[in-house]
C-alpha cells in the first residue's frame, strides 16, 4: 500500500506509540517518559523546519531544511542509542567546509564551480549518527528460475569519510543521486557515474550484476574486470558474480527501478571507496547547501539569477527537492517503520 513521505514521522510524534516502539526495539520496559518526550522533541521541531521550508523563498530554503535534517538525525540517535540523552548529544555539525575560498574566488581565470564545494567529517553530529545506526541499503534482485523480484537489506560497509579525513564534493554526491546523476554525467568533463544493472540471485547466495543491456561506463567494466580477475572467472566485463558478502558489488539506487521488473540503476563508489546510502548522501548534500546559504549569501543569491558558470542549478534544485520530499522518507526506512511496498 503507498503511504505517502512522513507517514510515519507522524507516529514518532505520539508518545504512546513511540514508548512501545522504544520497548519492543530495545527489549525493555525500562524507559523514562523525559526519554520519549526529547525523542518526539527532535521529530516534532524536524517536522516544523521541513513545514517551514516548504513555504519559505529559495534564499532560505536550503537552510531551513538542512536544520530539519539535523534535528531527524539527533531524533534518530535518540532512538537507536538507549544511553544517549539529549544533554549527551555532541552539540558540533561533525562537518567542515574544505576549500571553498578557492570556489567562491574573484579571480577570473578559477576553474572552481559549486560542484567543488568539499566537506570533512570531523568530530559532531555526523560521526555520532554514523556510529550509532546501521548502513545499509534496500537491494532489489531477481531469481533466476521463477523471475521473482524481491527485496533484501544489503550492508554497505564502514563509513570511511568518518574517519580517513577525505574530502567530499558537492559534485561527488550530485553524480550518485537519483535525482542528478543522469543530468550530471552529462555535464561537461563529467565521467557518468552509472548504469542500468539487472540483479539475479541464483543458486548457493550467489548474485550476478549485469550491465549488458546497456552502455556500460569505464568505472563498472573495471570494477568487474578487477572482480572477475581476483575469481577467476572469465566473466565480461558487464558481469559481476559471487556472494554479497564477498564481492565489491556497486551501490544499487532502488528509487530508479520499478517494483516488478528485476532492473535497477548502479552508481560508483565515491573516490575514497565508500558506498554512501540514501540518507547520508542527502545528509551530506543538505548540509552543503545549509552551509552555502548560512555563510555565503551573497553568492546563493547571486546564483538565483542567471550567471556565468549556472550549468550546475538545475542539479542544485533538484537536490533541494529530494531533500524536500526523501530525506523524511529516509529517515522512516532507518527507522524500520518504511517497508519497499508503501513505496509502490
């Protein structure tokens, strides 16, 4: 059955469904009410910033949501984590701009866009939400034999932005989102980032990724390449095989596919290697534009208008759209309350 983006949001806003929900998801009846009442604190103010920015003009609009975001997000770690309290919450984003003065510089001869714009993981928020809830993504395939489609939780391995002092650009993220990476990879100098793959479970956990039906980008066919070769298999190149919990399978992007047809799209790993979920890539990408907005003004206004180097907004306003309409949805499948049926 559909169910509409919050849904669920809205049952994190009832005390007596959230107690219960607490009880059952930590096997305990140990649990204050002052405990249920910040948790429905930070989903109640998450739900007013998101309210606020949907009504809000574009040169506060970005801001408006990424303070919704960070307020879902500590609502999450108060739910997930049963020794945090809200007085215990690391009161720093957990993220640093990193090189914007050479984006946003007067100099005439910069080959720095908005897609330059990088951010650091440092020690806040983010680090405290990465380590607390699991990442993972919903994985689609088919069976071989019956062409079932079917749905499974899919880990996607530690979050080595976290911890390795890497940067992350906005172009990085733009590249791997539903919403922008078909529009990105065909932006000038700008690799395609992914592909259309079709998922097969066969027999003994083994899974194949097949991007045979398609034009297949140099990251995949090497990606497979270096797979096929570690295996000895004689594979080509648009065929990945071998066991999830084995195998570097891409990152499969469930919003691009349809329910009952087996086809999915596969994006690349981000530069250091990781495999970013939905909810952090969206995270991340909201909190570059909350940062833009907050600190540079004068340059998000500038960029309301036309101007020299605009080629990246229509991207940047679809990112804003997704924040708008998939981060609450995100925020619902982390919390176990979305299932891929109500998505359909």
């Amino acid at each position: 059955m559909n169910r509409p983006v919050g849904h669920y949001i809205t049952y994190f806003q009832n005390f007596d469904y959230l107690k219960k929900w607490y009880r059952e998801n930590h096997s305990t009846n140990r649990v204050s009410d002052q405990h249920i009442n910040q948790i429905i604190s930070c989903f109640r103010q998450g739900d007013q910033y998101f309210g606020a920015a949907s009504k809000a003009d574009e040169i506060v609009r970005p801001l408006l949501l990424y303070y919704g975001v960070l307020s879902y997000v500590r609502g999450v770690i108060l739910a997930k984590d049963n020794l945090k309290t809200e007085a215990q919450l690391l009161k720093a984003h957990g993220l640093k701009e990193e090189g914007w003065e050479n984006v946003f510089t007067e100099e005439d001869n910069s080959n720095k866009s908005i897609l330059d714009l990088g951010i650091r993981a440092s020690k806040g928020t983010f680090k405290e939400f990465v380590s607390t809830v699991e990442h993972e993504e919903m994985f689609k395939f088919q069976t071989l034999a019956a062409r079932y489609v079917g749905y499974m939780n899919r880990p996607l391995g530690e979050v080595k932005f976290a911890k390795d002092r890497s940067v992350l650009t906005l172009g990085d993220i733009l590249a791997r989102l539903p919403a922008t990476c078909e529009d990105y990879g065909q932006l000038d100098s700008q690799e395609r980032q992914w592909c259309q793959v079709t998922a097969t479970q066969l027999s003994g956990g083994v899974f194949t990724f097949d991007a045979s039906g398609a034009s297949v980008p140099k990251w995949y066919s090497s990606q497979a390449n270096e797979i096929n070769q570690r295996r000895n298999e004689t594979e080509p190149k648009s065929l990945i095989k071998g066991c999830l919990s084995d195998v570097d399978f891409p990152k499969v992007i469930l919003e691009t596919s349809k329910p009952n047809i087996g086809s999915s799209w596969a994006v690349s790993n981000f530069p250091n290697g990781d495999k970013l979920s939905e909810f952090l890539k969206l995270y991340l990408g909201s909190y570059i534009l909350g940062m833009l907005v907050r600190y540079f003004p004068s340059q998000w206004m500038k960029m309301q208008s036309p101007f020299k180097g605009d080629f990246a907004m229509p991207l940047i306003y679809a990112l804003i759209g997704s924040i708008e309409k998939g981060f609450p949805k995100e925020v619902e499948r982390v919390l176990g309350l979305r299932h891929v049926s109500d998505d359909f």
